[in-house]
C-alpha cells in the first residue's frame, strides 16, 4: 500500500497530460463495467505506481505508471489462455503480437500493455472479459 496516493497534478507530471487523459478514460471504461475493489501500491522495480483491481480475492487487472509511460496488465492463466487462443483472429495484430512474445509461466501469461491511446480498449476489455464476466450493467 501506499503512504500517499499521487493527486493529478503530480500523475500529469510524472506520465505527462496524454497519457494522463488516456489513464482516466481506461479508468473510466473499466469503472463503467466492473465493481471492484481497488488500490494503489508501489510500482516495483519497473514501475512508479500499481493501480490495482480486484475482488473477492481474486485481481482483474492492474494499471501502471512510471515516466512518460502507462502500463496495463492482464494475467491469463491456462483455461483463460485456451479462451484467448480460440478468439485471438478477433483481436488487434498489436495484441497477437504481445500475447505472443510473453513468456508463460506456471501461474499464466501476464501480459503488459503501454498504451499511447485508446486504440486497444475494445481489445482489453475482451481480454478482462475472459477473466471476468462485467458485473455493472
């Protein structure tokens, strides 16, 4: 957990106003179709910040932040792999391609995204999708 959740002020700083506003707005399309509980925590070594959602135990997704940069991670584990597999000519090259090039390990494929826009939203809510069904209607 973190000491100090970052205001906007300091996250427009830290990943710069575009990015920002691509933040909120996949905030926004994520708030709009899930009610989960969630919470910022240290980056790690990699990253600032982790904007983390889950529930019941269980995380969706994660977003994060460090200089110039936003990151979205989706962890699939090996049935949700075989769902994303079966589907995957429905999803962007960009995403393929990802999907493709990362590493699996015993726990899934945790894929990471560094969206410059909103392009791939459509693609990531399928993705979250696979791990969980929207419980906001």
């Amino acid at each position: 957990m973190l000491e100090t959740i970052p205001n906007a002020e300091e996250m427009t700083i830290l990943v710069g106003e575009p990015l920002y506003d691509i933040w909120n707005q996949l905030i926004a399309v994520i708030d709009s179709r899930y009610d989960m509980d969630c919470s910022w925590n240290k980056g790690g070594k990699a990253w600032k910040y982790e904007y983390k959602y889950r529930r019941g135990g269980k995380t969706l997704c994660a977003l994060y932040a460090r200089e110039n940069c936003i990151g979205f991670m989706v962890i699939l584990g090996k049935d949700e792999r075989l769902k994303f597999e079966t589907d995957r000519e429905n999803y962007s090259k960009e995403v393929q391609r990802i999907y493709d090039e990362t590493k699996t390990y015993h726990d899934g494929k945790w894929l990471m995204f560094e969206p410059m826009d909103t392009t791939l939203f459509d693609d990531f809510m399928r993705l979250l999708g696979i791990k969980r069904k929207p419980n906001r209607k």
